[in-house]
C-alpha cells in the first residue's frame, strides 16, 4: 500500500521514451502537417498513434489537444500505463476536471483496482468532491481494511474551515467511518480546526483497535503537545518508547521532543540506550553529536560524528560540526582540516569560519591563498570567495587592492549582483560618482525590485547631495518593498531632511530609530526635531539618547544646538 501511495504523492508517472515517441512518429507522419498544426484523434487511430500526438501537442504547448486525446485513450484503453499517463499529464496542467473522468472511468473498467481507487479518492479530495472521496475510501477500506491512508491529504488538506467541515460530514457519515484510518483523517482535520481535545478523542478510538501503529502513536503526542500538557506529553512518549522498544521512529520522536524542552541530558542517555540497539543509525549518531556539542561533552560529540564521515546524507553536516567541536577546544588547525572537507548547503558558512581562525591566528595572507586555490577546487562558489578575499584586503586595509580583485572578479562572472554590490560599498561616494552610478544602475538593470541595491542608489546620491527627487523615488520604492527596514527608513529620513521636509522627516527617523536604536540615527531623527523648530521635544530626545548612548562623542553636535538661538518657536 504504500507503493500506492507513493505513486500518488510522488507525481511522476511514467514517460514515454525517446524509442516510443520515434516510432509513433514514424506510424502517424501523414497526420501531422508540416505548418505545425495537430489534429484531435480519431476513433479508429491505435493507442501508440494517439499518445504520440498528444505528446507532440504537450510539445507545442497545445495542452486542451493533448489533454483530449490522453483523455479519450485513458476512457478507450485498457492499459494501466497510458491511464496514468493521461492522469498526469491532467495533474501537471493543474486540470481537475479532466484527471477526475479519467480516474472515474478508469475505476469504472475496474472496480476493484485498489491503484486506481487511491487515485480517485486523492483527485476527488483535490477537487473538493469531498462525497466522492468518502465514498471511494469506503471501497478502498473494504477491499483491504488495513489500508494506509495515512498521507492521503498530505498537500491538499482543506485549506477553509467550510470545506474541512463537509470532508468531517461526508467521513463521518461513511460506512467506515470507525476504521482506524478514517479516524485518523478525521483527526487530522479537527486538529486543523483547532479541536484538539476532540482530536485526541478521536485519535484514542484509533489507538484501541491499532495501538502498535506509529502514526496514531505520534499524533497523540503532538496533540498533546499542542494542548500544552507537557507532562502527560512526556509520559504518553515514556510508555510508548518502553512498550514499543523496537520502534526507533517512536525511539527518536521522544528524544527530539526531550530536546525542544531543553532535556537534552536526559535525551542523550536515551540516544545512547537507542544506539546500543542500532549502533549504525545516522540520525540518531547526529542528534547524539549535537546534543553532546550542546552539553559540553567534546570527547562523545567527536566519537558520534567521526561515525558519520562516510554518510551519504550526513556527512558535510559532521565534518562541520567535527570542526565546530575542535574550534571550540581550540585545535585550530584541526579544525581547519575538517571545516575544508565541508561541501553543499554549509560550504560558505564553513569558509567564513575558517577565515575568523586565520583571523584569530593572525594569518590574513594564508588566508588569502587559501581562497585563491579554493576557486580553483570549487569553481561554482566563485563569487562567494572573491568576496571574501576583498573583506579581507578591507580588513588589511589595502581596499585599492580589494576594489582591482573585484574588478576582476566582475569581468570573470559578468552581471553578478553581490559582486558589483561589494564593489558599490568600497568606492567613495565622492571621489567615484561616475564608476558608482555605472554600477549602481547595472545593479538595477538585474534586479530592479531590490530593496539593497535601490536603498543604495538612493543613499549614494543623498551623499553627493544631487538628484534628490530621484534618490527620493529609489527608497519609496525600497521601502514600499521592505517597510520595516530601519536603513531604508533612514535613507528616506536623510533625503527628505535634505530637501527641507523636516515633519517627514522626523516620522521616518523616529520609527527607524525606534527599530535600530542606533546613535548615528538618534542624532538624525534629533536634528530634524531641532530643524522643526520643538525645542522642548528636541530636549526630551536629547536627554532619551544621552540615556540610551551615555557618553557617546556624536552626541555632542546635539548639546551645543541647544544653545543656539531655535529656528521658529514650536
């Protein structure tokens, strides 16, 4: 059954080969015309000539043709292969109508095609025939009675309370409506509502009749987990690990929930206890590792995770954390070892650790050849490593240098927005206006809803004091797509202060100093309340920021305005 079901959910049926197409081609060259065009079968075509055109119409994009014939095959045919053909090519155009009388007259020719039932009933929950689908579960259930319908509504879930009230309706009135699968769906859906204490009702009449299955087991772990009842949580998974000791994913569900309440001890006794039982478990070899690195236990982390250097699925993961263990007991240079072996998702992360150790070692020039041979091995994380190496150069105070390699860099990997961006924060808005400008409208040539690159343009032009209407468009823009961004709100206050729009100004930096509690925008949001002319509010800011920032030298500008004669009284 669970084959079924992965042929459901998996959504790749399959395709006919390159052979196929070939020889159908051949067999039918005379109904197709040369302009392109592509008729509707006929009744009298054989099946291979039909599904060819319909491939050649998914081709050209003609999908009502190809959606046609593959219906008419699928009703016509007695083959399994071209029924689930034509239901896919139904799904992928997102057709219901068509993938529901397909499935209907497949289950139609054969009634007791458990396969085509399972369809039916999937399709059926898609199109919100939600009868229909009870209906067919009730076939399905009496044909086979443990049938695991467990993931049946994984991804098409009700997404409105109405529609998951007529499926609660239709289940509830079904013949099979106490069968343990059923109940679980049930279930589901009334955890979807919110009804947690009717789902752990429901989920416990499940449990009497099929108390060994590990979905009913979990489910009643995770409602009790939502009703917030942390105790009996623990208890239920206490005694279901104690009776069903030979059940790891139960086993494993109690020690990631030990770890969410911060048991972590207690959860790496029974890590421990499971991989006596199965020494070779990976997941619970890396749970065990990082809730040693968690505990402090350096010596169990590495003798977990070295288990793991030959995982397929875990391995980049424990060089790192291998790496993480030995930076921590500061074996640098063991750590460097482990952190180059880092490959995937944790490439970069693994590298910018590395550089803080050259860092720390005060070795910035091997880092620098470390990453120059590092584009050479990893070529696909080009861009990453020549940034890199200018914030290193920047660190080195050599940013001549960092700009020449990110020049280079730019004309090895053309049209790279982070790479033109980390040449856009090197070059002085005063001294670069032209190369700046060329950049920065390249950047919003690439990406011209960026948020970063049109808060940089603006903020580059409030600088040279020009084009202020314009850089004023940028950030409205800018913050229209990320309105709680303080720099945004900051750049928008500098512009508008610029141009004498002091109340604008003084609500845009209010609410970004409010959200960044930065001292360089206190003191902006202060003298667009002094330019106001509200010397009682300018004072009652002044005196917030010197209590927020004591002693801090940009406020010093600030105390001496308030000697001065106000601009207008407020």
């Amino acid at each position: 059954m669970r084959q079924i079901n992965n042929r459901i959910h998996g959504a790749t049926l399959k395709q006919y080969s390159t052979t196929f197409l070939l020889v159908g081609s051949m067999a039918s060259s005379a109904h197709i015309r040369a302009s392109g065009e592509i008729y509707h079968a006929d009744a009298n075509y054989d099946a291979i000539k039909q599904s060819m055109i319909a491939e050649f119409a998914l081709t050209y994009h003609d999908i009502p043709t190809a959606l046609h014939n593959y219906t008419v095959l699928a009703i016509k045919s007695n083959s399994t292969t071209v029924k689930q053909r034509a239901l896919n090519v139904a799904l992928e155009q997102n057709d219901l109508k068509a993938a529901l009388d397909i499935a209907t007259h497949w289950v139609v020719q054969e009634p007791t095609d458990v396969p085509a039932l399972f369809y039916l009933s999937h399709i059926a929950l898609k199109a919100h025939e939600y009868e229909l689908a009870s209906e067919t579960l009730d076939k399905i259930l009496n044909i086979d009675p443990d049938a695991d319908l467990e993931k049946i509504l994984v991804g098409i879930a009700p997404e409105e309370a109405e529609d998951r009230d007529f499926l609660l309706q239709a289940l509830g009135s079904s013949q099979e409506k106490d069968n343990p699968s059923i109940l679980l769906m049930i279930a589901n859906l009334e955890a979807q509502n919110g009804q947690f204490d009717q789902a752990l009702n429901t989920v416990n009449r499940a449990l009497k009749q099929r108390p060994k299955v590990t979905g009913f087991i979990l489910m009643k772990a995770n409602l009790l987990n939502a009703l917030g009842n942390e105790a009996e949580t623990l208890k239920w998974y206490a005694k279901s690990s104690h009776k069903h000791k030979s059940n790891l994913e139960v086993r494993l569900a109690e020690v990631k929930y030990l770890i969410k309440i911060n048991q972590s001890q207690l959860a790496l006794d029974k890590l421990e206890s499971i991989l006596k039982k199965w020494p070779k478990e990976e997941e619970a070899l890396f749970i065990a590792g990082l809730t040693s690195i968690d505990l402090k236990e350096d010596e169990k982390a590495e003798k977990f995770l070295v288990e793991l250097r030959y995982s397929s699925q875990y391995q980049n993961e424990a060089y790192y954390y291998l790496a993480v263990n030995a930076e921590r007991k500061q074996h640098f240079e063991t750590a460097k070892a482990y952190y180059r072996l880092v490959d995937g998702s944790l490439y970069t992360v693994s590298r910018r650790n590395m550089i803080n150790i050259f860092s720390e070692q005060e070795k910035l020039n091997d880092a620098l050849r470390f990453l120059t041979q590092e584009r050479v091995n990893y070529p696909q994380h080009a861009s990453f490593l020549y940034q890199a190496q200018a914030d290193i150069l920047k660190r080195m105070n050599n940013k001549k240098a960092a700009i020449r390699l990110l020049n280079e860099a730019i004309k090895n990997i053309p049209d790279d927005p982070e790479l033109i961006y980390s040449e856009v924060l090197l070059l002085d808005p005063y001294q670069d206006k032209e190369k700046l400008d060329k950049l920065l409208t390249n950047l919003l040539k690439i990406e011209p809803n960026s948020p970063t690159y049109l808060n940089a343009y603006a903020y580059t032009l409030a600088l040279q004091n020009k084009r202020l209407d314009e850089a004023r468009q940028y950030v409205e823009h800018a913050l229209e797509l990320a309105p709680e961004q303080a720099s945004i709100l900051d750049t928008l206050g500098y512009i508008t202060f610029l141009q004498n729009d002091f109340d604008t100004a003084s609500q845009v930096l209010e609410k970004a100093y409010d959200l960044s509690q930065s001292v360089k925008i206190g003191v902006r949001y202060a003298k667009s309340i002094y330019m106001q002319g509200n010397l009682t509010k300018f004072s009652d800011v002044l005196q917030q920021l010197q209590k927020n920032h004591p002693n801090d030298p940009q406020l010093d500008p600030l105390k001496s305005l308030l000697l001065s004669p106000s601009i207008k009284k407020s």
